[in-house]
C-alpha cells in the first residue's frame, strides 16, 4: 500500500486527518509494514497493514487497557481493525519512550512490570477473547521442522563468510540443541495428554524487556501482541524466571524477585517452563539462522541475525537454561 493510498484509506475507514506518513523498520512479520503516522492535530499512530497473522494483538491490549498497552483506535464503524484492499488496516496510539532494554530498570520498574503481566493474565477470556485469540495447542513442530532444515543445510555445504561464522557457532552447539529439540517435541506430545493443566489466560507471549516501554512519565508499557494466545502464565513467566530469554540482558534473581513482588505468588510448573524454553531457544536459532542462510538477505540482516544465534549460545543465553 503506499503512502497515498495509506492517507486515503486511513481517512475513509478511520476519519483520519493524516498530516505526515513515516515508514517504521520494526518486526519480524514479513508479511507486514508498519508506519508512524501523524494526523493534523498532531497526534501520533502506529498504522499496520498485514496479511498475516490474526487479531488477537488487536483484541488483547484493547482488553487490557489503557493503563498497560497502547489502545487501538476504532473505525468509523466502531471495529478495532479494517479489511482494506484484502489487508487488516490497525491504527494503535504511538507510545513515546525508550524501551527498558535502553533505559534499564530498577526496583519500580521491576514491581511496575509484574504488575502489568499480573493484569494481562486476569483479564476474563470471553467474549472477543474467546473468539479471536487462540489457544496454545503445545505443537512445537513448526520451529522443530525450521531447526531440522537449517540443521541439514549447515553439514558440509559451501557457505559465505557469514555462512561460515554460523556453522562453527552452531556445529560447536549441535549436541545440545538437537537434545533440546528432541525432549521439547516429547515435552509438547505429553503435555497435549495432560490433564490438570494450570488454567489457560491471556498471555502477550514475548514479553521480553524490548517490548516493554518506559513512557515519560515513568510508567511501563507492553507493545507488540501479535502472539498473544490463551496458555498457561508460564507462556509469559518464562522472560522472567531463570534469566530470561536475553542474555545481554539476564534477569537476576534479585530483580526475579522485585518482578514477584508486583506479579504475586505463583508456583511455576516445571515441565511447562522447559517446554517454552525449548521451544523459544528453537526459535530464536533456526529463525535468525535461516536468514544468515537465505542468498536474498542483505549483510546488514545477516549480521543481526549471527548476533541473535550468539545470544542464544552464550554462557548465559537461553541453551543453557533450557539443558
């Protein structure tokens, strides 16, 4: 969609006065774009288009609130979201500030973000939640099946230089992430059988410390609900207990603490945090490594990409938790 059939549908469908349109480079939905838009007030947006995906990163703020997530803005026909040119068009107040990976966090910010995680998870699951957010299946084959493929491509071909700096990263790890692989599938075939599981809530599902806003007033804020879906709070606890997910950035057992004093008790399930964590650590391998892989990416998106599969492989990245 360009910026002049952007201007014109966003006055159509959502009485937009659009002043200027700037396009933003965030995400990893390839399937999206994503533009800072400003109307003639000058008030700012988050305007998206995509193809993919569903709702629920819609659906799940909007019951949230105000206070913990940026809201939609709805269309003239009172919607969250708009079907222009076989696109879902979403307009989301811009939320000013820099994230807490930037601005660091103390023992506020910590209680705040409990807080936050604690409020998205008492959110009642009816109505347009039940509708449009969907409910974890314990599936894991998606990022299994993306793990295998890179994993074969990785033996023995003839590889650029970033090519090569992958393998001898990923070759050096190979054991344990092919054992992290193989008990995640076995994880999620025995938890699909398990009865008493902890009840499924709203739960954003990477709520990691770069998706969580620091806003000017000193108040914290979740963005990015793509994921969201109804799964245990362990969906949403694993960012936090054990170290997180990001090693630059791993959370200490005194913040771990500051984090409960906002969120509240609650037991973790053990099987269930392994379960995420192997499925996270799958991820945030197979997924950056493809693109070091793909001949399309430019060196910029292989580079990032050689730096997300390090994170995961360093002494405090998510391969060691997740053993």
């Amino acid at each position: 969609m360009t910026p002049e059939r952007l201007r014109a549908r966003l006055a159509e469908l959502y009485g937009l006065r659009v002043a200027e349109v700037e396009p933003v480079d965030r995400g990893a939905d390839n399937t999206a774009r994503l533009y800072r838009v400003t109307d003639a007030d000058g008030r700012a947006f988050a305007v998206k288009s995509t193809a993919g995906g569903s709702p629920a990163g819609l659906v799940v703020p909007a019951a949230l609130g105000a206070r913990y997530a940026p809201q939609p803005r709805r269309t003239r026909g009172g919607e969250l979201w708009a079907d222009a040119d076989g696109l879902r068009l979403s307009v989301v107040d811009w939320v000013d500030g820099a994230t807490a990976l930037e601005s660091g966090m103390d023992r506020a910010r910590w209680n705040a973000y409990g807080r936050l995680i604690a409020a998205l998870h008492a959110v009642p699951v009816d109505g347009a939640l039940r509708r449009w957010v969907p409910e974890e299946t314990f599936d894991p084959r998606r990022w299994a099946a993306l793990f295998d493929r890179v994993d074969a491509e990785l033996e023995g071909r003839p590889r650029d230089a970033h090519g090569e700096r992958l393998a001898q990263l990923w070759l050096a790890h190979r054991d344990a992430l092919r054992a992290v692989r193989e008990r995640t599938v076995r994880l999620g075939a025995e938890l699909r059988k398990r009865t008493g599981l902890p009840l499924a809530v709203p739960c954003h599902a990477d709520p990691h410390l770069g998706n969580l806003i620091v806003t000017s007033a000193g108040d914290v804020v979740l963005i990015d609900f793509d994921d969201a879906v109804l799964a245990p709070p362990e969906r949403d606890l694993m960012f936090v207990l054990g170290g997180g997910v990001i090693a630059a950035a791993s959370v200490t057992a005194e913040q771990q603490g500051w984090f409960a004093e906002g969120y509240g008790y609650h037991e973790p399930d053990p099987g269930l945090l392994a379960y995420y964590r192997g499925v996270r650590v799958l991820e945030d391998v197979a997924e950056p490594a493809r693109l070091v892989l793909d001949p399309r990416s430019t060196p910029g998106e292989r580079e990032t990409g050689l730096g997300y599969v390090a994170d995961v492989l360093s002494p405090l990245g998510l391969l060691g938790q997740a053993r």
